[in-house]
C-alpha cells in the first residue's frame, strides 16, 4: 500500500459502487410502483390522477375509453363456436376400468350385436359416414381429445365419451393400425338412414341378393361393389355373415353407409323386397351342368360340383324314383354379357364353400330368370364370389347405360 501511494496510485473501494447500484435497482423499483400522473388514451381524452390513494374513475368515463380502444366485437350466432362452449364433458378411464373390455365382449360376438343392437365402428372417416348417414352413436372412446373435436357437436349431445390409452384401444382394435377412435353405435335401420344424394340420384332397377356368403372379406368387397354399381338395396338371406362384423365393416369401406343394406332374411321374405316385375338372376358356374352330365370329360365343362350336395335322397332309394323327382329347377343359361337388364334385376352371389342354395334357384325360376355365366378356362373351378359379382353388376350397369344413350337418341331424332 506505501508503494504505490508513494508512485500516486490511489484505490478505490468498490463498496460504493455496489451501494450505487443497489439505490440505482430501489429507484427503479419505486419508479415503477408509482402511479401515471395522467392517463391518455388513443382516442385522446386524458384522465388526471392525482397522487395518493387510487381513486375509481366513474363506470361511464372507463366504458367509453374501453369502447375506443377495442374493437368492434361481432354479436356471436347461437351456435357454439367450439367444443368447450357446448358443454360437452368426457370421462377419462382410470387402470382397472372395465368399460372398453365390457363393451368390446358385447359388439364382437354376433349373438351379442343382435341382442344388445350395437354394433362398433373404428376410424374417423367411417365413424364421420355413419354420423352424416343417421346412424345413432351410444359410446365414444378415444385417446386423444382431438379426434372427438373433429366430430359433429350436433351429433355428440348426450354420448357417453370416454378418454382411454391408445394402448387400450390397440389392444381390442381390428385395424392394423388403430387411429385412436371407436364408436359405438345402435344398429342402423336402413327405412330411418339418410344415404348420399348423388348415391340416390345414380342408383339403377339392380339388385344384390347375397347367398350363404360366410367370408367377411368377400361380403365388405361386394358391398362396396354394389355401392360402386349402384345398386337400390343389398339383401342377405340367412346363412350369411353378418354384415355389422368389424371385418365386413372394414372391407366395407364406408359402403354401408351408402346403400341400404337389408340383413338376415329368410328366402320367404325376400320377394317382399323386390318388385313385381323382377326377374331374379343366379350367378354360378354351373350353368353347363347337363351338358356335363352327357360329357365323357366332365372337367371338359365349367360345372360346380357343389350343386351336388341339394341331392337328399338315401343310398336305398331306387334310381327311378330319384329321376321322377324334380330337384334341381330348369334354369336356361344365358352369358352374362348377353343383355339382362330389361326388367329390373337381382343377381343372387353364392358363397365359394357352400354356392347358392336350392330356394335362389326356385325364386328365379319363379320369376323368369336364368342363369348367367362367366366363362372360364377349363381347369380353373370357379371365381373368387367378390370378383364374380364385380363383373355381373358392373356389367348390368354398362347395358343399362347403353340402354339409356340409345333411348336418348331416340327421342333426339324424334
């Protein structure tokens, strides 16, 4: 310290400056606690304020200032502008709740859909059909809050909704990849559905009969086929799968939502479903089957074996009683490109196990109509029931669009 005194060195203590910035912090404090002596608004009114106890400015002289400095606000239509202003509340699923579990062992087990008439719904965009279409929702589970935003609030008032783990629902979903959302619905009634205007507006006098079809995967195809061609109604004898199965919903792809879809009939009510002047129409590949019988070479000609089975005759009975009895309805074959749309039409679709049954044959027989054919190359026994009826109704679609131009050239030339 005398060293560099004696060279004029002098130190400073650095207290001070700490002190000074200290009273510099509290002054800016204090500045910042006292109040605006004057208040101007943007409007240009000034409000004096005077020092002390804050005084309340009359309701009158705030309102207008807050009126001149906000805008405009548009009066709100009654309608709620989101989803928390509808009111609407879910519950979120704790470990050890049962509900999914409970609900998932009542809409996967046929028995269980018809008894309790509900059926489950998995995806936004099928779940979206259904709800445009009129089907009733009951339960909602979903793992993301987001999903159920993008529903309808008109349709959600009064559903039961219920937040689980996307782990969860992986675990009871038939997707292979789950979006997060299954509903649970009432089983739709095609007489109270609301199908799409352009479906109603192209659809044609065609018809789909469908006959001991037991594959999901075939049934959802040939409903969405029949969506596609525009067929009026879709209907299912007994013996079918049931077209609610989450596999047929799933092939379906929104399909029954767009064509009515009439469910477990037997054959003695299906003519209530059809017009008068129907003509039913079997589509099999045993439309040669006499002319096999006289073949040496029975694989010479496309005949399906399974027709065999509507024999019922014991191994005792003699041969001409069995030729006596007319079992098998005489049915004349016709191609299926040949035109067969004249009248309105239903075209009966077996399934590839079973084939259609002895009642399809005797209502087309009862109605004037035939078989058609879809030849194939010999060897090959049959095609798959979803392509086979592919072909046949986009086919009877085509003639009666035919029909239809040469119809309105017709009354153009006239």
């Amino acid at each position: 310290m005398a060293a560099l005194k004696a060279l004029g060195c002098t130190l400073r203590p650095l207290l001070p400056v700490v002190q000074t910035w200290d009273a510099d912090a509290r002054r800016w404090v204090r500045a910042l606690r006292r109040s605006p002596v004057k208040v101007v608004f943007p409007s240009g009114q000034v409000v004096e304020r005077k020092r002390g106890p804050a005084k309340k400015q009359p309701p009158e002289v705030v309102s207008r200032a807050c009126a001149q400095t906000q805008p405009q606000q548009q009066p709100s239509d009654s309608t709620p502008s989101n989803w928390e202003e509808s009111g609407l509340r879910y519950d979120k699923a704790f470990p050890g709740d049962k509900r999914l579990s409970r609900v998932m062992t009542i809409v996967k087990s046929r028995p269980f859909r018809e008894k309790e008439g509900k059926i489950l719904l998995e995806g936004r965009r099928l779940i979206a059909d259904a709800l445009k279409a009129g089907a009733v929702p009951k339960t909602f589970f979903f793992s993301r809050l987001e999903y159920i935003k993008e529903l309808p609030l008109a349709k959600l008032k009064g559903v039961s909704l219920i937040k689980v783990k996307f782990e969860d629902i992986k675990d009871w979903s038939n997707l292979v990849a789950p979006q997060g959302i299954m509903g649970i619905f009432a089983k739709p009634d095609h007489v109270k559905m609301t199908y799409p205007e352009t479906q109603l507006h192209h659809s044609l006098p065609l018809l789909l009969i469908c006959d001991n079809l037991r594959d999901p995967g075939n049934l959802g195809t040939i409903l969405r086929s029949a969506a596609g061609a525009g067929c009026t109604k879709v209907l299912l004898t007994k013996g079918c799968v049931d077209a609610w199965d989450p596999k047929v919903l799933r092939a379906g792809m929104g399909a029954h939502f767009q064509v009515p879809i009439i469910n477990n009939l037997e054959w003695e009510e299906v003519p209530n479903y059809l017009s008068t002047d129907t003509r039913v129409y079997v589509a099999d590949n045993c439309g040669l089957y006499a002319q096999a019988q006289r073949s040496n070479k029975a694989s010479d000609h496309v005949c399906d074996r399974r027709f065999l089975k509507l024999h019922k005759y014991e191994e005792a009975e003699d041969t001409e009683t069995r030729d006596k009895k007319d079992w098998l309805p005489d049915l004349e074959v016709q191609s299926y490109d040949l035109d067969w749309t004249k009248m309105p039409a239903a075209v009966v679709i077996g399934g590839e196990t079973h084939g259609v049954s002895l009642e399809s044959l005797q209502l087309a027989e009862s109605t004037g109509g035939r078989r058609l054919l879809i030849p194939v190359v010999p060897g090959v026994d049959s095609l798959n029931s979803a392509m086979a009826a592919s072909i046949l109704l986009f086919e009877g679609r085509r003639q009666l669009r035919l029909r239809e131009e040469h119809g309105s050239r017709c009354r153009s030339y006239h």
